[in-house]
C-alpha cells in the first residue's frame, strides 16, 4: 500500500506529509484491499485550501473526500473523515455479503 502527497501551489513539507501520512493511516483498518491512497493538497488565493483525498481499493470505485478552507490541517481531518464514513459504509455492505 503507498500514500502519496501532492502539493500544487503549496511545497509540501515533512510536517504535512508526516501528518496526512498518520491520518489516512487510520483508513487501512477498512479493507486489506487499499491499494494507493492520494492526498492532493491544493492552495487557493488569497488563504484557501482545497484537498481531496482518492482511496483506490481493489475491484472498486475510488472513494473521495473533499473539503475546502482556510486551516489546511482541518482540511485534511475533514477529507478522511469523509471517506472514512464512505470506507464504513462499504464495509458494511459487503460484510453481509
């Protein structure tokens, strides 16, 4: 499984990459199935921030989350939780499968 950090208009440093790493780490516990999981960070002028986070799990659609704001750290809590919910309600669905 890899996780890559994508800044557009934004350097990504070592402090956002080790903490988007640390919050879509929590999304493995989903499915054993994740294959790659996208942060794309983007800067918005005058201090806005888009991010979107794309989970690619095997024999599925992607799942995104999306969140737009001015902390780009609530950004990125905002965009998991999204999937995160997202990731459970697949889970579920196939749970009774």
């Amino acid at each position: 499984m890899r996780v890559d950090v994508v800044g557009k208009h934004l350097e990504v440093t070592e402090a956002i990459r080790t903490y988007a790493d640390t919050k879509v780490a929590k999304l493995l516990k989903f499915s054993e199935r994740v294959q790659l999981i996208t942060v794309r960070l983007e800067k918005e002028p005058p201090k806005h921030f888009h991010v979107e986070v794309v989970v690619d799990v095997e024999k599925h659609d992607d799942f995104v989350g999306h969140c737009k704001g001015e902390d780009l750290y609530h950004c990125i809590d905002e965009a998991v939780d999204k999937v995160s919910r997202q990731l459970t309600t697949f889970k579920e669905k196939t749970k009774g499968v």
